[in-house]
C-alpha cells in the first residue's frame, strides 16, 4: 500500500474510508471520468490522475481494500456507494471496475452497473 496515494486520493475527495463501529473495514478509491483508458493504461498504479468531476459520465473504482468482515456488509456499502455517486456526481450514469481473473493472474474482465 501506498500511503502518499492514499493520503492524495483523500485530499481529492476520491477516497472513501468504511467504517462500521470503530473500525475501518474497508477504502475505496475512485474516479470520475469520460475516459477510463488513462486509468487503466497507467504505468504507475500508484499514481494520481487527475479526473472530471464536473462533466464525467463514468466512476472508475480504482482501488478496494477490505478486511476479512467486510463481506458481511458488501451490500450496505454498495449501496451507500452508489447512493453517494448519485447525489455527488449527477453526470455519472455508470460505475465501472476491473475484475481480477485468478486462473490467468490479470485484469481480464469489465464490471459495470448502471446508476
């Protein structure tokens, strides 16, 4: 993990911490774009880039960090995500997020749901 990224990411508003009681069960950073090529195109992962907020019509989930409860609250923090892209980026009609492929150990697969 990367702290300056993370503490970058946080200053930009990109960074959600998930926090369920006292603890931090989880982060995701992400981005609002047009095009997701140059984010995914990046050499440096740790990079970052700066986005659309205004105009962009896509969120790029870049990075997602868990810990091992945070399966029990994958659905509430879905929706608390989606609900806070909507309110906060009203351009933004789809979420889109790579899907690592563990049999070929790379990033194979597009997710995408609809806003």
């Amino acid at each position: 993990m990367d702290k300056a990224y993370y503490s970058k990411m946080l200053a930009k508003g990109r960074m959600i911490p998930f926090i369920e009681g006292d603890k931090l069960i989880g982060m995701l950073t992400f981005y609002i774009t047009n095009n997701v090529d140059k984010y995914i195109d990046r050499y440096d992962p740790w990079k970052v880039l700066s986005d659309e907020p205004e105009t962009g019509k896509k969120c790029y989930v870049d990075q997602v960090w868990t810990n091992r409860q945070a399966h029990k609250y994958s659905f509430k923090i879905w929706k608390k995500f989606r609900e806070f892209i909507k309110s906060e980026y009203p351009s933004v009609r789809e979420i889109r997020w790579n899907r690592w492929n563990h049999k070929s150990n790379k990033l194979t697969q597009w997710e995408k749901c609809l806003i």
